[in-house]
C-alpha cells in the first residue's frame, strides 16, 4: 500500500498533515514545479524564484528524514505542466495506491482535486491545513446568524482562545482589547531603520535564478538582489531579528510611509508565513514574549500579534465561507481598465509610483501602501475588480488567493459590498500627505482640490463618494464627510467633479 503524498507550493513545512504517518519505506513525496501555477496569473519573477528555491531546499530536508523524493523541475523534458497531468503520471510511474494531500489555499485547486478520485480511479484523500488558528467549521460556527462579520469580535475570541496577551479568561493585558489608535505616527525626519539580513545564495538559488530568468522573461518585476529566506531556519532568523530590532517600533511607524525606505519597521515575513515557513502560533508567541520580556511595548506587541492571530484568520475564513460567489462580486460595479503605470509606465503621481517601485524591485509593499495607495486609487477610480485583484495576486510574493482576494476585494475595492469592513477605506491626497514623505517629492498639490496641479487622489475622492451616494450616506461612519461635501455649494461640487472627470480622462490617456 504505497502512498503518494503531493506538497503544494505554499505548504512548505514539516508539519503538514499530508506528511502525517508516513511510512517512509513505501510512500513517495512528491513536489512539482508547474507552469500553468506560475502563469495562470504572471506571477512575480522574484515570488516563482523565492517558491522554487524553497521548494527544493524542503525537498533536500526531506532526502535527508530518508523520505522518497518525486521532485519534478519545471524544466524536466516530461513535465506535463498541470497538476493533473503529474499526478497521473507519478501514480503510474510509483504504482501509487492512494493520494494524500493538504487541502490547497484556492478554490479552484479545491475543485479540481475533488474530481481526482474518479479521474485516477484510486482513493484520494484531502486533510485540513492545521497550520491555520481556526477551521473553516470554527469559522462558519462563529459567524453564524450574525448581521455583520467584524474583526474586533472574532479577534476577541481568538485571544481568549489561544491565552494571548490575557491576565486572565476575559480580560486582555492593558484592559484594552486593541492599540491601534496608538499606532498612526507620520515618519521622522532622520529615521534609522536598522539593516535587514541578506541570505547567502545557495547553488539551488543560483540555478533557480537562472531558470526564472529564461523562463518568465515576460513576468513583471526584477530578481536581483534576491535577499528571500528559503529555509526554516532563515525563516527563524527573519522572525528573530524582526522580535529584536525591529518589533519595538513597529506600531508607532506601522501606518508610516517614506520614500526610498520599502520596509521601514515591518516584518517581512508574511511570505515565509504563507507559505510554511513559519507557523502563526509560534510568531505571535514570539511577539508576546517581547512584550512580557520587556523589549516591545504593548502597543506593538498588540498590533503585530492582531494582523497574524485576528485579520490573517478573519479573511481566509470570510473567503472560504463565501466562494465560489465572492470572487464574482463587483458591489461598486467598477470597471476601468487598470492602468498601465500599475506595471511600471510613468506617472506623475509620485506615490503611485513609489508603491509600485518597491513592489517591482522586492515583490513587496506594506499593508498601507497596498491599502491606501494603490488599493485606494483603484477604487476611487472605478478599476475593474478582477483586473486589480489580478495584478495583487501576481505581484506580490505573500499573495495566494485566500488571502489576496478578501483584502483587495473587500478591504481594499469595498467591491463585496461591505462583507469585509463597514465603510470602504476610501482618502484624499491628504492622508497620505500626513503619513509619509511622498507629496514634497510630488508636482501635484495635496492641499489643493480643483486647480491644475490638484492632488488626483482629491479630486476622486469625493466624486467617488457622491457617485455612491446611495450606498453610502447613510452609513454612520460616513455622515461627517457627506455633511462636509453638503456644505461645498453646488459651483464647488461640480468644479470638483468635473476636476475628477479631468483626471480620469488623463488616466485613460496614460499621462496622468
């Protein structure tokens, strides 16, 4: 009775249930580099370089536990490309009895392999992803009858759950159940941001590098310097050096924006989270024993700890309790063209661009670049939901599909209607005036609404607002700004829609 045990891409870890009870003198391992995977979307060349090289190192770990290795190399003559068509192979090759697998983190993976059974005529068996702190049936359970979802209850639970940061069964550390109103400083002029590690290059990276190079020319993005962990135990130094040097600032700065600095106080560790590097559990005790240790505050401890064990939960339950029909929302019916400056043309915006340089150059941008510039600018703008979610789940090297959809969609675009957050995350030019550096290096004018130079982002922003205005003025959290737009006079109003007409014009020219 010989196993046949398929490792995903992202599901780079020793304790994955599908290497639960392996018997290591009849099962076989296998892991796949498959083209159809990494050009579905055009994935980043550095995420494809950083998913194989890790890939392949797992693939050495497990040699080395005495397991059978299947390990197929995207550019092996007999690669078929497909999931389907190397796990018929291998089936046949290793006269496999059954198929063990950890259930895949897209919908459509899901789909496909729940037909395997009868298209590979052998028992298959799918097992739940235990590297996650909430079951989809936890989830479901808990939202239940509930009117709205919202993250600061199902946070709650989660703390008390797990007995993070509790002096006792109800009551949180500080009496508080969140900090993030502490957690809003601009960045300092002078800040010093320490230096990040940078990883030897292994000879597995160095050929890797090589094959993404001419396999993916066409993919958006750079591949040097590549800096990636692509083991565990770089992935444990990243978490380490992040606990000790960088932790105790990172709630002041979290919201902060600077130009020339793509990380600042962030973690950058969601890629090796996501992918199985690293565990949740063991991140958000690491941070809780800083705090208990003394070297972060509160307020950092409590907002790192809040992204990984409440919001990186929340969203994986909200898109498996709502697909297949949450990937078909569109709640704004937006539907412009996304524009080329999303994949490097120039613009004058220089916050756009910015955001969109370090994407290029790391594969990365953090939560509020992603959130507040170019998630914000494509909604204010009416782009296509699908073409923007696209792009965020190419681009980035954290980015699979539970994940990248629930953010986007429904943090970032407020295309699922409000299923994710109670208003949309939608600001003017001056917000990011206030949290970054961006608007001096800039020739448009964030103070300003309706003149030549306007910020773009201002101009969109309330016309965005007025153009949804049966969604929205009678949402409580939006009355003050509606009131604000009330009180312009009808001259001022059409002055500034008619400035937002000009910029869409513009963006659609590609001069903007």
């Amino acid at each position: 009775m010989s196993a046949l045990r398929l490792i995903l891409t992202d599901q780079i870890s020793h304790t994955i249930t599908s290497l639960e009870g392996i018997k290591a003198e009849e099962d076989v391992v296998m892991l796949c580099e498959l083209m159809e995977e990494f050009t579905y979307v055009k994935h980043h060349k550095k995420k494809i370089a950083f998913l194989f090289s890790a890939m392949r190192h797992f693939a050495d770990e497990l040699r080395c536990k005495g397991y059978s290795i299947r390990y197929v190399k995207l550019d092996d003559p007999l690669n078929t490309g497909s999931f389907a068509g190397e796990v018929k192979r291998a089936i046949a090759q290793v006269k496999a009895t059954h198929l063990i697998v950890t259930e895949p983190g897209e919908y459509r993976i899901l789909q496909k392999m729940k037909h395997w059974q009868s298209e590979f005529g052998i028992p298959v068996e799918i097992l739940g992803d235990t590297r996650f702190l909430t079951t989809q049936a936890e989830f479901a359970s808990w939202a239940k009858n509930k009117v709205q979802l919202r993250l600061e209850f199902f946070y709650r639970r989660m703390r008390q759950k797990y007995k993070i940061l509790m002096e006792s069964e109800s009551k949180p550390i500080g009496d508080k159940w969140s900090y993030d109103k502490e957690n809003r400083k601009p960045p300092k002029a002078g800040m010093k941001i320490p230096k990040r590690i940078s990883h030897k290059k292994s000879s597995i990276i160095e050929e890797v590098l090589e094959l993404v190079q001419d396999k993916f020319t066409d993919h958006f993005g750079t591949l040097e310097p590549f800096h990636y962990a692509v083991t565990r135990d770089q992935a444990l130094l990243e978490l380490n050096h992040f606990i000790n040097e960088l932790l105790h600032d990172f709630g002041h700065y979290q919201d902060a924006m600077l130009s020339g600095e793509p990380y600042l106080y962030h973690s950058l560790i969601s890629s090796y989270l996501n992918a199985g590097l690293l565990l949740p559990l063991e991140i958000c005790k690491a941070a809780e024993n800083a705090y208990l240790s003394g070297k972060a505050p509160l307020n950092s401890v409590e907002g790192f700890i809040r992204q990984i064990l409440g919001w990186r939960e929340f969203v994986r339950g909200i898109y498996w309790m709502y697909m297949p029909e949450y990937g078909e929302k569109n709640d704004l019916a937006a539907t412009n063209p996304l524009p080329d400056f999303y994949w490097g043309a120039k613009t004058n915006m220089f916050c756009v661009a910015e955001a969109v340089r370090h994407t290029r150059d790391h594969a990365y941008s953090h939560h509020i670049q992603r959130l507040m510039i170019t998630g914000n600018f494509a909604m204010l703008a009416g782009i296509n939901v699908k073409a923007v979610q696209e792009w965020y789940l190419a681009v980035y090297s954290d980015a699979y599909e539970w994940v990248e959809m629930p953010n986007t969609l429904g943090m970032a675009l407020y295309g699922d209607g409000g299923i994710v957050g109670s208003k949309p995350y939608a600001a003017s030019g001056k917000y990011i005036h206030r949290m970054s550096d961006y608007c001096k290096h800039c020739q448009y004018n964030p103070e300003v609404v309706t003149e030549k130079n306007a910020c773009p982002f201002n101009g969109l922003y309330w016309d965005f607002l007025v153009r949804h205005e049966v969604k929205f003025r009678h949402n409580q959290r939006m009355s003050y700004v509606f009131s604000t737009w009330d009180k312009f006079g009808i001259e001022k109003q059409q002055a500034i829609r008619n400035q937002a007409s000009i910029t869409l014009e513009k963006m659609k020219a590609g001069i903007l």
